[in-house]
C-alpha cells in the first residue's frame, strides 16, 4: 500500500467511525459492565464480548458470549469438587448440576436463567450451535442480531455480577462468593482486572 492508498483508507475510516458513532454510543450506554472482574482466563474475552457489540459484530459477541459463559459453568463446576458430570463439556448438564441441590445451589436460579438465556431457545431449540457452526437457518436481520446480541451480553453480565460479585468497604473490596476469586492466603490480596468504559 502507497502513502496515496494509506490515506485514502485513513480517510474512509474516520469517515466510517464518524458515521456509526451514535449508534456505538448508544450500544455502549445500554450494556452495563462491572468495574472489577477476577482476573481468570475469560477475564479478557468477557470485555471483548462487550467491545465486539459496540462495534456492531453481533455474531461474533453472540458466540463469544455464549462460549465465555460454558466457560464460567466449567469454572464453577470446578470450584465445587463435590460435584460431578459424565462430561464437563456438556453446557446443559453442568448448568443443571449447579443448581440441582436446590437446598444448597451453587448458582441462584435468576443465574441459571441468565445461563439459559445465553444458550438461547431458537424455533424451538437452543441456538449455540446455529451462531458457532454458522447453520445454514442463522438470523441474519440485523435488529434481531443486534437485540439477540444485547440480550446474550446482559445475561452474561447478570451472572458475572452474581457469581464474581462484591461492595467497597472503607475502600477494601469485599468478595461476595470468595472461592471464586484468586485470593493469596498469605496477604489476603487478590488480582483483579480493572476495566474502564473506553473503547
């Protein structure tokens, strides 16, 4: 690419980036995200999740977040050896298990609607494997993508904020379901990722 082509293209993007700033705003003002998340191996995907919907990739926030939340169920699963699957792959089973004891739940059940939500019932049928397999029947109306995509983001934030949830007291963070977080016995620090609502 010459300095001329370089240009032009510079060009074309801001004018592209002028053009759908309102619209990326407003995807930004609607999907809320927690201000501090542990600092686990889907930590960064999660904001990817977010990014991706702002911009208007709503596929691929659709897929992201639905393979960031077989994520977290695994995570959870893992975190309570007590429980046990035939194969921790299986979404349906281990989100199942978690709130089988119904005495003593591992998630709340407006969690395991928030996962249920993710998977999402399509014609009848969840639609994971429509958006990661690109079925040939995927939606493909931009406002249905855009609310189905809106929808799977608030779900995922819904669990986040239940399962890796916490208060500031005297500017100390308090840890709602402690065993969820990496908390150094020895200092009683934890490492978090801090996000910001720049994009």
């Amino acid at each position: 690419m010459n300095a001329d082509e370089r240009d032009y293209t510079e060009k074309q993007m801001r004018e592209d980036f002028e053009r759908n700033l309102p619209a990326r705003l407003d995807r930004m003002i609607r999907v809320p995200i927690g201000s501090i998340g542990p600092l686990h191996h889907f930590a960064t995907p999660i904001l990817e999740c977010r990014r991706m919907f702002i911009a208007g990739h709503f596929y691929g926030c659709i897929s992201l977040v639905q393979a960031v939340a077989e994520a977290v169920a695994r995570f959870l699963l893992s975190k309570n050896p007590h429980l046990t699957v035939p194969d921790p792959n299986e979404y349906a089973t281990v989100v199942n298990t978690l709130q089988r004891d119904r005495a003593n739940p591992v998630i709340t059940p407006a969690t395991f609607a928030a996962f249920g939500r993710i998977r999402g019932p399509r014609k009848g049928k969840e639609d994971r494997n429509v958006y990661h397999h690109l079925d040939e029947d995927i939606e493909l109306d931009p406002v249905k993508l855009e609310a189905r995509a809106e929808q799977c983001l608030l779900a995922l934030h819904e669990i986040e904020s239940d399962v890796f949830g916490f208060t500031i007291n005297d500017g100390k963070i308090v840890l709602k379901k402690e065993k969820y977080w990496d908390v150094d016995p020895a200092t009683n620090m934890v490492r978090v990722m801090v996000r910001c609502e720049v994009i």
